[in-house]
C-alpha cells in the first residue's frame, strides 16, 4: 500500500462540533470524496456507536475510537480530530451508559480485521502515555501528522 493509514487531509484541528453526529459527518467527508469508504460509512459509524459505545476515560484528556464493519471501508485509512470543546459519549463496555467528555477522536477506517486488531494495539499503546494526549490535543495538524506516523502507521 504506497498510500500510509494516515494523511494530513484526515486530520482536524480544534473542531466545533455539537455532537458526535455531526462530528463524524464532517470528518469522514474526505473519506468519501477520496472513495476511501462508502457514502453510508458515516451513517454506519453512528449507528454502530449507538449499540457499541467507543468512549475511553483515558487521562488527562478523554478519547473515542469509532468504527464500523470493514464492508463500509475500500482503503484502509485513521482520521484523527481534536475537538475544541468535549463531546460527551458513553464509555466501551459501560454497563451504566455512564458519559465521558471526549476531545480526540480516531476515527477508523478499516477494512481487514487483522489491521484493526494491529491499529488498536498501537492506539491502546499511546492511549495512557497522558503526555501524548497532551501533544496531541494542543498539536497543529502538522504536529499531529508526525506523531501519529510514528506512533500509529505500520
């Protein structure tokens, strides 16, 4: 694959979202118009979401990583955004719809799930390294473009 997981056009800065709706409809406009997934994917991931929540309280700053079934995806692809203001989301796993604030969010694009299971490791990898978070959530796009390549890329 020439093409890495991650460009800098699939990273957002400092995005003003209401919710997660909204938020998951503006950043995977590029995966569309790029053909990476289908015009359903967005949809998809906020239905999925609903039923499976991807809310992690990870310190200092809280993080979500949706995602949807690999049929939804043609090119492998990570979206990363950073939120100006947390949305709240349910907690993976809650058992008591308890609500987190959530400012950084991968969204994952993937279509084998062998390379989820890879994508993940490496995300649960930096997930508690706080001053990672902390990197991220204040980097520019550029800042964030050269951590997640060495962090997350294969």
């Amino acid at each position: 694959m020439s093409e890495g997981l991650i460009s800098e056009t699939n990273i957002f800065v400092d995005l003003d979202v209401k919710d997660f709706a909204e938020l998951i409809q503006q950043i995977a406009q590029p995966l569309i118009d790029e053909q990476d997934v289908v015009q359903e994917f967005p949809l998809q991931v906020i239905k999925r979401e609903e039923n499976f929540p991807t809310g992690l309280p990870t310190e200092p700053i809280g993080v979500a990583i949706p995602h949807t079934d690999a049929k939804y995806v043609h090119r492998n692809r990570v979206t990363i955004a950073t939120l100006k203001n947390p949305i709240k989301m349910e907690v993976m796993g809650g058992m008591d719809d308890s609500l987190i604030d959530v400012s950084i969010v991968f969204l994952l694009a993937l279509g084998q799930s062998n390379k989820q299971l890879n994508i993940l490791k490496k995300l649960m990898g930096i997930l508690p390294e706080a001053e990672l978070l902390e990197r991220i959530k204040k980097g520019t796009r550029e800042e964030i473009y050269q951590i997640a390549i060495k962090e997350i890329e294969l």
